[in-house]
C-alpha cells in the first residue's frame, strides 16, 4: 500500500479480517478451495471437541459448510493440497510445494526428525513404491508402547520421507496419514520445480499478503527458516530490491507491513458466523495486534 503512514487500531483490525476471510464481499467466493488459497496455509491440530481446528477455520469464515466438502477440498485426488511445516503442521496449496524446497533439503541434510532416522528408510520408500499407499498400521504400528512421541521406527522413518518429500500424505483416514509417494501425488511440473534457497526466500516475500497486517517478526516466522535462511529472509524483505517499506508510526511496537487492499469504508459483511475455538484460527503465527491491547475480533 502507498500512501498510509499511520494505522489506527481499528483500521488495522478490519486489514487483518479482510486478509482472513472474514469480512469483504468476496470472502466466501470459490468456497474451501478458495479460502486455504488466500490464507496461505491452515493449521493442524490433533485436538477436537467440537470439530478439528482445519475444519473450524472453514466454518469460521463460510458459514455451514458439510464436513465432507471441508475435507475434499483439503484431500483430493488430484492433489488439491498437501501437508507439510509451514509455522507449524499445516494444509498448504498444492502450487506451494516448490517454496518449501529450502526445507526438504534442510532435513534431508539434518538427517535427524525429533528422534534418530532409522536405517529402514528406504525398505519403506521401496514398500510404498511397491504396495501403493499405505498407514502406519501398514508397516507395524506408530507407537513402540511408551508416551505418545514414542514413535516406531517405521513411523519415524515415514516422516522424515515426508519431511524430504519423497512421500506425501496423499489423506487421511480416521486421522491417521495415508502416505503415497510424492511422484505418485504432486503434479510433474510443480515436483520438477526445486527452487533454490534464495528463491524460495525472495517468493516469501508473498507471506505479508497472507497476513494483512504484519510486524517484521511475524513476516519471518510465516515460514520460518532457521540459521543462515533466516538471515537471508530477512534480507529479502526489508533489504533486496523492491524492500518492503513499513510505516514509521504504529501503536504496538515494531513497524507493520501490509499488502491487502484497504479501504478506510466500513466493511458491508462480517464473518458469517460466530463459530471459532481460539484466536489461533485467525492464522497469524503471532497477533501484531495484541488482545490485551485492542479487541481484535468478537468470535
């Protein structure tokens, strides 16, 4: 945006919910496939009491979606999406896949996923290749019988093949990932597309569009890199050619950057409904504008 230099609470409020999906009067246009597209990414969570939170961030912003509809739009075949680590465990656009390259080659250098990679990679990438899609129940359990992150080695193993993107989870079944190999889901000329890390960092310059209204922090943690990616985002956004150039003046701390269409009009439509379980199903990896500092919307 040119010309703003100064945001008040309220107007940066309505930037955040136009760049969310909830008020606009295109906000419900193109329906779930639509809505992840201009999100950006939708978070994950294995918790559900009244619904899991991918399907409360439809619902929040459509109104009475089925549960079915959610879920195909989020899995389908073709691949409209795929799950994968964006701030944290999300449902990413399948036309993504090529920004995360900088992150496939990280792990596959780190060779390490929370726990030690087992050695039986590759007997599961050939049994994936072989038998088709297939769960952890698939190959001998998830779990080794301890806590919850006491994983197999067979599940170990099966992420970190997702992790470097040879799998996919292509959907899933009673929660659980069915994974299929990533030639087998993602299309040719996206898997084809390995961007280089400087790249992958110049086109996360996109994340502020996605946010609406941003610190310096939250644009950098969108993805997040880590060590020396990090430093090269940083550099990318508010260094490179064309920076992006945040107003000086702003109430809550360090300056924003916005990239959504503005309108100092009162918004016609507010979200659909009043359905939402946190303020996390705003998708903003962090709020530049704080609760305690300024409501930012009544859910």
């Amino acid at each position: 945006m040119t010309g703003v230099t100064d945001l008040t609470a309220e107007e940066a409020r309505r930037i955040i919910l136009r760049a969310q999906g909830f008020i606009g009067a295109d906000a419900r246009k193109g329906g779930v496939h639509s809505m992840l597209r201009r999100l950006g990414a939708v978070q994950l969570d294995t918790i559900s009491v009244l619904a899991r939170s991918h399907e409360l961030v439809a619902y929040a912003r459509l109104g009475a979606v089925g549960r079915s509809k959610v879920e195909r739009a989020y899995w389908h075949n073709p691949a409209q999406s795929f799950e994968y680590w964006c701030h944290a465990a999300c449902i990413l656009p399948i036309e993504h896949w090529p920004l995360y390259s900088f992150r496939r080659r990280a792990y596959r250098e780190r060779r390490y996923r929370w726990h030690e990679v087992p050695d039986n990679v590759e007997k599961l990438l050939d049994q994936v290749r072989e038998s088709g899609p297939l769960t952890t129940s698939d190959v001998g359990g998830a779990k080794n019988g301890g806590p919850w992150w006491d994983w197999s080695d067979s599940k170990i193993g099966l992420e970190w093949l997702l992790d470097i993107g040879e799998l996919v989870c292509s959907r899933r079944v009673g929660w659980r990932r069915v994974y299929d190999l990533a030639e087998r889901v993602v299309p040719a000329d996206l898997l084809a597309d390995d961007l280089s890390d400087e790249e992958c960092m110049y086109a996360w310059r996109r994340g502020r569009a996605f946010l609406g209204v941003a610190k310096r922090t939250d644009l950098i943690d969108f993805p997040p890199p880590q060590g020396p990616l990090r430093i090269l985002l940083v550099s990318t956004l508010f260094i490179s050619s064309p920076p992006l150039s945040p107003p000086p003046l702003y109430p809550f701390g360090s300056p924003p950057s916005f990239d959504v269409p503005f309108s100092r009009a009162q918004p016609r439509r507010m979200c659909p409904t009043g359905l939402g379980s946190s303020l996390q199903h705003l998708q903003c990896p962090s709020f530049p504008v704080r609760p305690t500092q300024a409501s930012i919307i009544s859910l």
